[in-house]
C-alpha cells in the first residue's frame, strides 16, 4: 500500500518507473500494489495508470464513498497488478471505475518530473470564485 499523497506535498520520488520497478520486485509475483490518489488539485491517476503501464501491469480505479455512520472517509485508489484472477474477481470488478479510453497518461522518472502536469486548473480556479 501507497498512502503519501492526500496532504499538500507530493513525495514524487515514490511516483516514478525506478520505484515502481522496486515496488513490484518486492511485492510477491500475481501481487497488487494499492495507490492512494485522493487529492484535492492534484490528479495522480494518469501518472499511476501510465506507470502501470509501463511495468506491464494493469490499473484499476476504486471509489470509497464516505459513510458518516461507519467513520469511513472518501477516497481514491488505484490498484496495480498483473493478476488477472484478481481482477477479475466480481467484488472488485464491481466496484471498478473504467479508465476513459483514449485516457491521458504519464511517466515520470528519477530524472524526469513535471508536477504542474498533475495540477487541475479547473478546480483550483473554480476553487477562487473564476
């Protein structure tokens, strides 16, 4: 699990082809890495499908609605694997959102970073009355 994201620094170095490469050399084979991509003005998803991407992986995106009742916040996920059983497992595959086709998606490096292509100008604009 993946959960470095949701304040307002992004640790970019954890979001990169070099430390997915890690991640999944550590993770057991058919393993899923689970990414926390709430945030605010930041859209993390197109860089976290794009690094799925390129390790030969698959991505997929899951909603968590908040539940006042049961203290459950909402939040964004994105689960990275190459295991297909596990994907196709009908509770997960209920609760999937599709990628868009023709879907935007990023790459960044140890070398190579560009954080302004996360930003959503929409929602911080519309966030300041424009």
């Amino acid at each position: 699990m993946l959960d470095a994201f949701s304040g307002d620094s992004i640790p970019l170095h954890l979001l990169t082809r070099e430390a997915f490469r890690t991640y999944f050399k550590r993770l057991r084979p058919g393993g899923a890495l689970a990414v926390h991509v709430s945030n605010q003005f930041i859209d993390l998803e197109p860089l976290i499908h794009g690094l799925a991407l390129d390790c030969g992986k698959k991505a997929a995106v899951i909603e968590n609605w908040q539940d006042e009742s049961k203290g459950v916040e909402a939040s964004s996920w994105v689960l990275v694997t190459d295991n297909k059983r596990f994907l196709s497992d009908p509770l997960l595959r209920n609760e999937v959102i599709p990628w868009p086709k023709n879907s935007r998606t990023l790459v960044f490096t140890d070398q190579y970073s560009n954080l302004f292509s996360l930003i959503d100008l929409k929602d911080i604009l519309g966030g300041l009355g424009r």
